[in-house]
C-alpha cells in the first residue's frame, strides 16, 4: 500500500498538474477522462483448446496515468486509472475463465500524503479489479480512446499450467503516454533520489596562453 501511495506521488510530479499551475490548493483541475465500458471478446488460439481473450477499457479522453498490479495471493488483476471517473451507465461484470468476475470502483487519493507540510491535491481515480481463478500472462496495448489488456488461456484442464503466470518480485507496472515502465526500482529511483552532485570542474586549460620568462640576465 504504501508503494502505491508513492508511485501516485511520482506520477503526479510528472506532468505538473492544472491545480499546481494555477494555485488550487485541495482539488485537481485536470480534466477527467470518462470510463464508459468494459467489453471483452475471445478468439481461437493457435493451439487446440487455445483462446485468446481480450479485455477493453472504453473512455471518452484519456486517463493521465494507469497502472496494473497482478495479487497472486489473492488471485487477482487491478487497473488504477487516474484522473478519471465513471459515466453514467452503468458497467455490468462478466466472466470468461479465468475471469469469474470484476468490479468497478470510484475513488479518490491524495497526490500529497506522502508528503509532510503540503496542501492536499485530490485526484478522482478509478480502480478495476478482476477476480481470476488463476493470473494469466496479460499482455497491455493502447490505442487512441481504448486501452486494453489481452492473455491466451485453454480449456483443457491438464494444460492450464502452461498458461498461467509465474509470480514476480515487482508486479506493479505503470503505463503512460511514453509507455510501459515496470515499478521495480527504477521509477521510484528517478522521482524520489535526489540528482547527483555535478563533477568538479576540470583544471583550466592554458596552453593556447603565450609562454612569457624572465632574462637570466636581469635589468
């Protein structure tokens, strides 16, 4: 949890947000994207038994920022989508295994929290989570207005192994305009270390000087 609540910080420091530009204190002025659906469609694999399984994310706009965390003791797949709310229908679940089910949650956080002394600037987010029978190894693409997720899977008991993902230290990863960056050190290295300290400066270079001496013979 508290790995999240930093990574929420460094992706707010990015791209300096609205309520930093024009001063407000307590509410985000970014302009939220919409999450209208979630679909999902199926597809054979190349394999007998196989299918390939996508799931997408509909908005009207683009959330700021997203990410993914894959819980494998909980056996669960989460979204965050930041700078983003739900629309006005409503948003039904389905199940395709391993999927049993997912729900849609609208939040708020604190881009500040970790952050003594300042202001709180609160940004509206939505959080997907997927509830699976086993994690599958998803694959993330986004195009325009749809961002989407995409894994194969079999219905064939005795394979179900091969398809399922072998769990990693660093599950969280962070998709933006620039593209994936996986949350293992480096994300949280660039935001939150401070920059080296400048070499010091190299010796001043004289030579092109004119070369100037004493007469050994004096006045």
């Amino acid at each position: 949890m508290e790995t999240l609540k930093i990574l929420r910080r460094a992706l707010m420091l990015a791209p300096l947000s609205a309520a930093v530009l024009f001063g407000q204190d307590d509410m985000s002025l970014v302009q939220n994207a919409i999450l209208e659906g979630v679909q999902i469609s199926t597809e054979p694999g190349r394999e007998p038994g196989e299918k390939v399984v996508s799931c997408y994310f509909i908005f009207r706009d683009k959330p700021s920022h997203y990410f993914s965390e894959m819980k494998y003791k909980q056996k669960s797949l989460v979204f965050e989508f930041h700078d983003t709310e739900k629309g006005a229908s409503p948003i039904q679940s389905f199940s395709e295994a391993p999927i049993t089910g997912f729900t849609v949650e609208q939040k708020k956080f604190n881009a500040n929290e970790t952050v003594q002394g300042l202001k709180p600037e609160w940004h509206d987010l939505i959080q997907v989570t997927f509830n699976l029978e086993a994690i599958p190894q998803i694959h993330v693409t986004d195009e325009y207005s749809v961002i989407s997720f995409f894994f194969n899977w079999t219905t064939d008991p005795s394979k179900v192994q091969n398809y399922i993902a072998k769990e990693k230290k660093n599950n969280i990863f962070w998709w933006s305009a620039g593209g994936l960056i996986g949350v293992g050190g480096v994300l949280l290295a660039v935001y939150l270390w401070p920059e080296p300290p400048p070499p010091p400066p190299e010796p001043l270079d004289i030579s092109d000087l004119p070369q100037r001496s004493l007469d050994s013979g004096g006045l």
